[in-house]
C-alpha cells in the first residue's frame, strides 16, 4: 500500500464524506488482499496482484473519486457474483458500485465482492 501521505495528498481537496468512504475501502482492500499493489492511476487507486501481470490480467478493483460518490470499480465485474443486482456500466467486463454515504454503504457486501475480485483469474476463461 502507497504511503498515508501519498493518499492525504491524493485527497486533499475531495469533499470528507468522500475521504471517509475512500479510507475504509483502502482497509477493507488490505485486510483481504495484504499483498496487493496500491497505485494512483487514472485520477483514482488501482489494487493488483503484485507480479501477476499487467494492470487488466492481475486487477482486483478500482476506488473512482467522482463529484458526489465513490465508485468501486471491478474490471473483471461481468465474472463476479453479484446477486443483489447493484452493479453498474456496460463496458465489455468491468462493472462498479456506487457509494454516496459511509452510513449507507453495504460494507460486508463489499468484502465479499473484493474477496471474490481477488480470487478471480482471469487465466481461467481461456480454453
């Protein structure tokens, strides 16, 4: 994980409520996957498996800062379970979430997400 002032920086001018939000993803991400590069890529953070390939092959998810929400970004997202039908996007496999309210986020429906995103391998669909 980059280094806490990295992320302050990184934050500084994002509305609190959105800090907050980006913060407790930032843990629960490092909770699940200790092992996982953090990188500030694409005005937002990307988490990858470290050395399992580039920034598609070895994603786990994304953090977008957008106006009035976070989004948690899956690139593999179309591959996820996802029975509470929350998803978002119609790119070829990534799907998000979009979180407004610390409050109202479903935090241990996340974990679950990122854990699955975690576990995906892509490797696995080629025949």
């Amino acid at each position: 994980m980059l280094p806490i002032h990295r992320i302050e920086t990184f934050l500084q001018h994002k509305p609190s409520h959105l800090q907050d939000i980006v913060l407790e993803l930032r843990n629960v991400i490092a909770s699940i996957v200790p092992d996982a590069a953090e990188t500030i890529r694409w005005g937002g953070l990307s988490y990858v498996h470290e050395g399992g390939g580039g920034i598609v092959s070895a994603g786990i998810c994304q953090i977008e800062i957008h106006t009035d929400h976070v989004r948690l970004a899956f690139i593999h997202g179309t591959f996820l379970s996802e029975p509470r039908g929350l998803f978002e996007g119609t790119r070829k496999y990534k799907r998000y979430l979009r979180l407004k309210s610390y409050d109202e986020a479903p935090w241990d429906y996340l974990k679950q997400l990122i854990e699955e995103a975690a576990q995906f391998d892509p490797r696995s669909l080629q025949a």
